[in-house]
C-alpha cells in the first residue's frame, strides 16, 4: 500500500474510508519516533523560570527541541493525508491540533444512495452500522 511517514515503517494515506487502521498504524510510528505524547497531549514548553540561556541543556534549547518534534510530528500527518484531507488541517500548527481534527473521522456518519432510498453508514466506535433498510420497511 503507497504511503509516507518517515523512516522504515510506511503509514497508508489517509483518504477518508481507512480512518481505524490508519490511526493505528500513525500511533506506532509517533511511538516508534519517541513523539507520541507530543501528539496525544500536545506542546508543552517548560517555564525557563530565570534560568539562563547557555548551549548545554538550557531551558531554551529544550524548547527548540520540542518545537522540530512537534514540527517532525506534523510534517509526518501532513505527509499521509490525501489532498483532499489536506486542506482541513493545513492551518494547523501544531501535530496536535492536526491530529484532533483527524480524530473526528473517529465517529462519522456517510449518506449515499441505496437503489431507491438513502443508506446512511453510521461509524461509532469502530463499529459500522449499516441502515439500508428504511424505517417503514421493517413495519
């Protein structure tokens, strides 16, 4: 399957149909990147609290760090999104803002047409339930 995200492990393109799996396979590259919790939780940039700015472990530095993490994290999402997903999370700046956006794919309903009436796919909790048959059929 095509795709991106980083390194050796490859994420599938997330295109608006394979949300579980890809989610899945997104959280254990984050891991396998050391930048989950940047992702799950989002940016929290310690308080440099008088300290001074020096080369060796500043506060600052720390900072810095953080920011090409979140940076590496985004970079990745917007990587394996399709470009008709990448719209909707092009503003962000943030992997965390990003990833919640994506995270509303998580429960979603898709309309469509059935033969003669609307199917409705309800997704809730990785579970898909199917309405096909109309409510007045079943009377």
């Amino acid at each position: 399957m095509a795709g991106s995200g980083g390194s050796d492990l490859r994420a599938p393109i997330f295109n608006d149909d394979n949300y579980e799996f890809w989610k899945i396979r997104m959280r254990t590259i984050f891991k396998s990147h050391g930048i989950w919790d940047l992702v799950e939780k989002g940016l929290e940039i310690p308080e440099s609290k008088g300290k001074k700015v020096d080369t060796e472990g500043s506060s600052e530095s720390e900072k810095v760090s953080l920011l090409m993490k979140d940076t590496k994290a985004l970079g990745i999402i917007q990587g394996v999104v399709s470009d008709d997903i990448f719209p909707r999370i092009s503003n962000e700046e943030t992997s965390k803002g990003a990833w919640d956006i994506l995270l509303k794919y998580e429960n979603y309903e898709r309309i469509f047409v059935c033969g003669n009436f609307l199917c409705i796919l309800l997704l809730v909790g990785g579970h898909i339930y199917n309405t096909t048959k109309p409510e007045w059929a079943s009377k």
